[in-house]
C-alpha cells in the first residue's frame, strides 16, 4: 500500500535516522529538512509497518499528534 493523498497539509519528507525500540512503544526519529523529528508509536505499528533506519517516511502533524507514513522505496 502506498499513500497518494492524505488531508493533513503539516508534514515534512525525511529518512527514519534512530529506532528507540520499546516494549510497548517505540520512538522513531526522521531527519527532515527542518530538522529531526521525533514521534512516539506503538511497537505493534513499528513491526506491522516494517519501519526501519534508512526508510523513507513522511511525518504528518495534526493536532498535537505525530503520524507516519512509509513510503516506497525509491
């Protein structure tokens, strides 16, 4: 599956650079443009969407919410 639209304008383009893996949640830090960002997600979401350091992936801001989409490999 890969995302070709979403309604969340906030988002910023980068590569996953550190997985602090949990038990239960996990950070993950993107390098962007703007600087790293970091989001907190559930280990369960880390493993289901095969996140990995080197990925691509977009952070999306709504809210006080971080969300991530993985996007395919170039």
């Amino acid at each position: 599956m890969s995302v070709t639209s979403i309604n969340t304008r906030n988002q910023f383009k980068g590569q996953i650079v550190a997985i602090k893996r949990g038990e239960i949640v996990s950070e993950v830090e993107i390098e962007t443009s703007a600087g790293i960002i970091s989001a907190v997600v559930t280990t369960s979401s880390l493993q289901r969407l095969n996140l990995r350091v080197g990925n691509a992936a977009l952070a999306l801001f709504k809210a006080t919410e971080v969300m991530i989409a993985k996007l395919a490999d170039d």
